[in-house]
C-alpha cells in the first residue's frame, strides 16, 4: 500500500513540474504579461485590459492611435511599480521591504488606476465619453439587479 501511494504521489509531482514547465517555464511575470498562465482564461490569453473601467474603454470604437496611446500610458504607468518579489534576491529575503511593499500595494494601486484612467479618458472624444458613460450605466444596473435577485 505504501508503494502505491509514493508511486502515485511521485507521478503527480513529475506530472505537474512537466506541466508547469511547458506552460508557464519561460513566463516572466513582470515583462512577459501576456504569455504567463496566470493572464489565460479557460485555455485562451486575456487581453490585459478586460475587466474594470479601464476594459471598458477597449469597447469603444477607438482608433489604432488612440489604442496605441492607452497602451503607452498602462506601460508606462508600470514601470516604477514595486512587486512583492522585489524583495527576494538570490540568496535572501528581506522581511522589511516585502511589508512595506505589501502595505503601500493597495494604495499605490488605487492612485495609478486612477491616474490611468484620467490620462486615457482625456483621449477620448466627446461621443466615446458619452459611449462610456452608458456603459458604466449598464454595468450598474447589472450590479443592481445582480444584488436584488
């Protein structure tokens, strides 16, 4: 019986780290956003911009340069933010840096989506804001009837 279950349990590990190298082996997470498993939905890539307002925006007929602008500003708006792994290095972890990150995320989220969203709403012409603003209306009374049921 112990022989079965190592064997199983063996098998299961050689399975997995198979798996995890052919779908996810060559993913860098900070530069390589679109071929990471975790960005995949249901077999296929997510776009980056699907859900939230900012995916809202991608709904509205925009033309090629105005997609190439938002893109820029989400970009951009990247580079400087801080990951929970930048507090790992080779050969050590620094416990004070990966707290500070952690408790300054949610906020310096918060302030670079919104920061995104004024840059790229500002590209907008006034009939995609009116565009977007029944979408946003939509989306609430989805919410509402999602809360009354």
């Amino acid at each position: 019986m112990k022989k079965i279950v190592s064997s199983l349990t063996l098998a299961s590990i050689l399975v997995s780290g198979l798996y995890a190298q052919q779908v996810g082996g060559n993913c860098d997470f900070r530069k390589d956003n679109q071929n990471c498993p975790m960005n995949q939905k249901d077999g296929k890539k997510m776009s980056k911009h699907q859900n939230g307002i900012l995916g809202m925006f991608y709904e509205l007929n925009l033309t090629a340069e105005q997609k190439t602008k938002i893109d820029e500003i989400i970009k951009e708006s990247r580079k400087n933010q801080e990951f929970p792994c930048d507090a790992f290095t080779k050969d050590s972890f620094d416990k004070d840096k990966f707290t500070k990150i952690m408790k300054d995320k949610r906020e310096k989220t918060q302030e670079l989506h919104a920061d995104v969203i004024d840059k790229a709403y500002k590209i907008l012409d006034t009939k995609q804001k009116e565009q977007l603003r029944t979408l946003l209306d939509l989306r609430k009374e989805k919410m509402k009837q999602r809360f009354e049921d």
